[in-house]
C-alpha cells in the first residue's frame, strides 16, 4: 500500500447497542402479527434463519445508517467510538488487545489509535511491567466526545421512540438481551 494511505478498518457494532435497539422494530411486528389471540405462534414450520438473517441485517444497515448520516464530517469513526466505549468501560489496554477484543488486525487498531491519539482522544503510556509495550488508554477529551456522541444517538433514538405504542415499546425492551448476545456471537 502506497506511503499514507491506510486499509479501512473492520467496523465492530457490537459496542454500539443503543444504536442498534431500534433495529427490533421490524421483527418484533412480524413477529407479533404472525401470533394467534392467546400470543402463540401458530402452527407451522420453523422461521428460516436465513430470511431472519436477511431482514436483521437491512433493518441493522439502516438504522446504523441513519445514525451515522447525523454526525458532522469529521467526527470521531464508528471503529474510533467502539475503541473508546471500550476504553471507557474496561479501562487501559494495549493495541494488540484492543485489536483482538474488537476483531480487527492490528494494523487497523494502529490506524485507529493513531487517529484517535492525533485528535488527543487517547493517550499511550509504556507499559510499567514490560516497557517495550505501550498502554492505551481514553482521555478527559475521549470522555467527552463518547458522552456527547452517545447523547446525540441517544435523543435521536428516543425521539423515534416516541413515535411508537407502549407495546413496541416493550416489545423492543424485551429483545435487547438477544441482540446483545447476537452481536456476542458475530
């Protein structure tokens, strides 16, 4: 690869859910008007996985599509966001770690971390047991954006979210611990 130029990196998701909340909605109502009065499914064969699959990932793509088309030019990535929530919530990390954890190869994470360390989001630290190997971890500023890009997804979504009956609401309520353990699986 030409000097300057940079493989994109693998996008992860799974650290995203309150994007992805949403997604839910398309298969809680197919799944609801495919139910009998008492809340059974009716007889039948089984739900193919492929055609849930399929549905998934447009209703996925779309709603993470949506979101990401409200952040301005030059915003921290989705790979840049996943690497701070994670930062955030687990704490310090080394590159190859966070390049493992988030299923990307380290040269992506370099790519990344070196983003997010120009714009001083993270900082790198020698490592105090091993020296030669360096420790990442978020900054006061990578708090910051990750708080407010957080809170822009979120009001987005309760925003949508107010469009919708007491039941949706529930209904897509009652899925987050399978989309959490989909995203786990991926």
């Amino acid at each position: 690869m030409a000097q300057g130029l940079t493989a994109p990196a693998r996008i992860d998701y799974s650290h995203l859910v309150e994007q992805s909340r949403l997604i839910n909605l398309l298969l809680v109502n197919v799944d609801v008007e495919n139910r009998t009065e008492n809340g059974t499914r009716p007889p039948g064969p089984p739900q193919d996985n492929t055609a849930l699959a399929a549905a998934l990932r447009l209703a996925m793509g779309r709603t993470v599509r949506r979101l990401r088309q409200a952040h301005a030019v030059g915003d921290v990535t989705l790979s840049g966001v996943s690497v701070l929530s994670r930062l955030a919530t687990a704490g310090p990390d080394s590159p190859g770690s966070l390049a493992e954890l988030e299923r990307v190869r380290p040269q992506a994470m370099a790519t990344t971390l070196a983003g997010l360390e120009q714009r001083g989001l993270v900082s790198r630290t020698p490592d105090a047991a091993d020296g030669r190997r360096a420790v990442v971890s978020i900054t006061d500023a990578g708090r910051a954006v990750l708080a407010e890009r957080r809170s822009e997804s979120v009001a987005r979504l309760a925003q949508a979210l107010d469009g919708f009956t007491p039941q949706e609401r529930d209904a897509l309520r009652a899925t987050l611990p399978l989309l959490d353990r989909l995203a786990e699986q991926l």
